[in-house]
C-alpha cells in the first residue's frame, strides 16, 4: 500500500515538471519548423502535380493515339457498315465514330479533372 | 470582433485544441506546444538526455505529433500522449547511436554522489535521479514520467522484461531513500501544511 502511494507521489512529481525559462523560444522554434514542412510540402506536391500533367499530356500528344483513335474509328465505321447490311444501326454507333474531336474535348476535360483534383489536394493539406 | 476572445487557443481545453489541430489550425497546435513543451523537455532531461538533445528530441516529437494528431482520440491527455512519442523517439536515438546497450550495462557510483537536499534531507526529483543510475533512470522516467507500461518499457528498450523490473524496483528504491529519508513522516507532515 506504501509503495502505491509512493508510486502515485512519484507520478505526481514527474507531472509537475517546472516550465522551462525558454519555453516560448521552444514553442516558436516549433511552429517555425511547422511553416517550414508545410511550404515544402505544398511546393513538393504542385510541382509533382505540374510534372505529372505535363508528362500526361505530352504521353497523350507522343504516343500518336489521335491517329490510333482515328483508326479504330474507321474500323468501327466498317462494323457499322456492315452489320447495317444484316440490320438497321441504330443512331448512337455513328455519334461514337465523329472523329478526333472528341479525343480533343475529352483530353482537355481530363487535364482540366486533374487540375481541379490537385487544387483540391494541396488544399486539403 | 465577437467571440475572438472566446475562440482564443490560450482559452481552450487541450481537446479542443487537438481538434482544431487535426483540422489544420497550426495556430492552436502552436498553444499545445507552449503549453506542453516544458514538460516533453524536462521528461526527456530526466531520462538523461543532455538539454540541446532533450530540445531536438522534443522538437521533432511534437512535430510527429502534429503529423498524427488525428490518431489522438483524446483518451488520455495530450501530455501524456506526446511524451510517449518523445520518449520512444529518443530510445529510437539512443538505439541508432548504439548507447542503450552501454547505458544498460553501466552502474553510477551512486554513493559517491550526494544529492544536495533541505534542512531535512529532502531533495527534488531531478537530483534524486541522478542518483540512479542511467538504465534504472531511464526505466523509472519512462513508466513513471511517460506512462508506459513495465512491458511496453522493455519492447521500447528491447531488453527483457525481468530486466526492466529489477531496473524500476531498485530505481524505486533508490528514489525512495532519496525523496523521503524520513520514510514518509517528514513529508506527509509537510504535505498538510501546504
């Protein structure tokens, strides 16, 4: 029993540590180091963003995926042309094989998703 | 402006605080390390640490806190919490640097060093410890001054659980002759005049 008591002094004690002189210059310390991985981290994160959408969209220009898209457009036009000689096609097939521009809108609303995605990051954190 | 006095961080509960911080508000974690920041450092001194390594060590135990304060569910007291992160920390530093195994081997001529006590022969915590020595402060600071457990202590410290008992019961021991010569009577009278 005793030594419970003197457990729970000892407890006690160690709770009741004295504040230091410089506790304020510590706490300053503290946030200044705070400041100073929060801006890296905001800088790490939108040049990642930047780097990773450049990359995206110049693989996208590179890789010759209009010419491809273009390309399967054709073949689907000659599906389409030739299940219309067994039966009648319906409407949406010749709206799905436009060409190029829709590649073009849908790229540019993919980059504009990503931009918004990592605003939205950075700002969460 | 209304209500700025009341939202002020200097005016909220350590919980409340945690919750501004975990939503982002460095400015109220920034009042839990003002208000906390003497005692992480003085745990980690009375666990040996020299001051410019208790600082460092507490400086980048905060800053862990910070990163996890969402796990901190308010359980215990921030205090607590992040003194146990500090004093894992600096086992962690202790381990990295090799000096664990030698503080554990190593004895302090405890006789040799006679803390400076009162008319009575009391003398304050930090002197009775430097009167253990390095492993039996370092057992006794953290199950006492962090709050860990005699197992987590030994997992923390990776030594045997047998080990860190005889470590805190003779660092106990020492601390008690040290505290209260008298054997309580001297200082439970004090204690009811205080």
């Amino acid at each position: 029993m005793l030594e419970a008591e003197f457990e729970r002094r000892l407890e006690r004690l160690f709770a009741d540590a004295p504040e230091l002189p410089d506790a304020t210059a510590f706490a300053a310390r503290v946030d200044r180091k705070l400041d100073r991985g929060w801006m890296a981290r905001r800088w790490l994160i939108g040049a990642a963003g930047g780097a990773g959408g450049v990359i995206g969209a110049s693989q996208l220009m590179m890789t010759n995926i209009f010419t491809r898209v273009e390309d399967a457009s054709e073949s689907a036009r000659v599906i389409t042309s030739s299940l219309g000689q067994v039966r009648s096609s319906p409407d949406w097939m010749s709206a799905m094989t436009g060409g190029g521009s829709v590649v073009w809108v849908a790229s540019g609303l993919a980059i504009l998703a990503m931009a918004f995605a990592l605003r939205r990051v950075i700002e969460e954190i | 402006m209304p209500g700025a006095t009341k939202s002020s961080p200097a005016s909220l509960h350590d919980v409340e605080l945690c919750a501004l911080a975990a939503a982002g508000q460095r400015q109220a974690f920034g009042e839990l390390v003002r208000r906390h920041g003497s005692a992480v450092r003085g745990l980690l001194r009375r666990m040996g640490a020299q001051p410019a390594e208790a600082d460092d060590v507490a400086q980048d135990a905060f800053l862990t806190a910070f990163e996890r304060i969402a796990e901190f569910r308010g359980e215990g007291a921030f205090a607590g919490w992040v003194k146990r992160i500090a004093a894992r920390a600096y086992l962690r530093r202790l381990q990295k640097e090799r000096r664990i195994g030698a503080l554990a081997a190593e004895n302090v001529e405890e006789e040799e060093r006679a803390p400076a006590g009162d008319s009575d022969g009391r003398i304050d915590l930090d002197e009775a410890l430097k009167g253990l020595s390095p492993a039996e402060r370092l057992c006794v600071s953290m199950c006492f001054g962090a709050g860990l457990s005699h197992a987590e202590a030994a997992e923390a410290l990776n030594l045997p659980l047998g080990t860190v008992k005889s470590h805190v019961k003779r660092g106990l021991e020492k601390l008690r002759a040290r505290l209260a010569p008298a054997e309580g009577a001297v200082l439970e009278g004090r204690r009811g005049n205080a």
